[in-house]
C-alpha cells in the first residue's frame, strides 16, 4: 500500500494485514510536512481510537509498534498471527498549518504456502 494524501485534524486509517505467522514483518515509511503519530494496532483498538480521540492514548499503550512526532521515518514490527487483523492509524500531532501532500508506505512479507514450517517467533516480537 502506498499513498499520497492532504493530512487533516481526523485520524487517517488503513485495514492493511492479517497476519499469517508469528513473527510477519511489516515495514512503515511516512513522510508529512508536520509532526504525526503512526501506529499499527490491532484493528479493533484502532478502531476504537479513530471513533473517539480519547481511546488513542489507550490503543497506543498496548503496542509498541508505534512512533510519535516523527515527520520522515521508516520503521519495521512484528506481528503475531493471535492478535487477528491488524489497522495502521495516522495522527497529526499539531494543529494543520500545511497544506502539502503526506506518503504512508506500508508493506508486509505474506506467506501464501507451506506457512506451518515458518519457526514461531512469540515472544516480545515488536
């Protein structure tokens, strides 16, 4: 998935993965022209934060797939096939005074055979 879009007030979200294995690596790439907070979290933790601004804080406390005021990143998580479909969630951390485009990049290694033989990777994965 990638994108190109004009960064408002309002959280933006993406059903992006449901993990196939423990241990699927996902790879993030942002660029906005203001600090944001991006997130992948289960999708109905992201679900929840995107219906109300006070349930954010609360959904990024139970990942540590997250980063804040970043502008220009890219970052990579794990996750585990137990904690089902997963959103990634873009937040603007300041009032909106740009009016130039932001890129969200994501991408993930899907196994599409044979996934049994992937070794678990459970743990502390992120």
């Amino acid at each position: 998935m990638k994108e190109k879009y004009q960064l408002s007030s309002a959280p933006k979200l993406y059903s992006v993965v449901t993990p196939t294995y423990d241990g699927q690596r996902t790879w993030v790439r942002i660029k906005a022209p203001m600090p944001v907070t991006i997130a992948l979290l289960p999708s109905r933790l992201a679900d929840e934060a995107f219906d109300s601004s006070g349930a954010l804080s609360s959904a990024l406390s139970q990942t540590t797939c997250k980063q804040r005021g970043v502008q220009s990143m890219e970052f990579e998580c794990k996750l585990n096939r137990g904690e089902g479909p997963q959103s990634l969630i873009l937040v603007s951390d300041s009032p909106i005074r740009s009016h130039k485009k932001s890129e969200i990049e994501f991408q993930t290694l899907q196994c599409i055979a044979n996934c049994e033989m992937i070794p678990s990777d459970g743990g502390d994965n992120r």
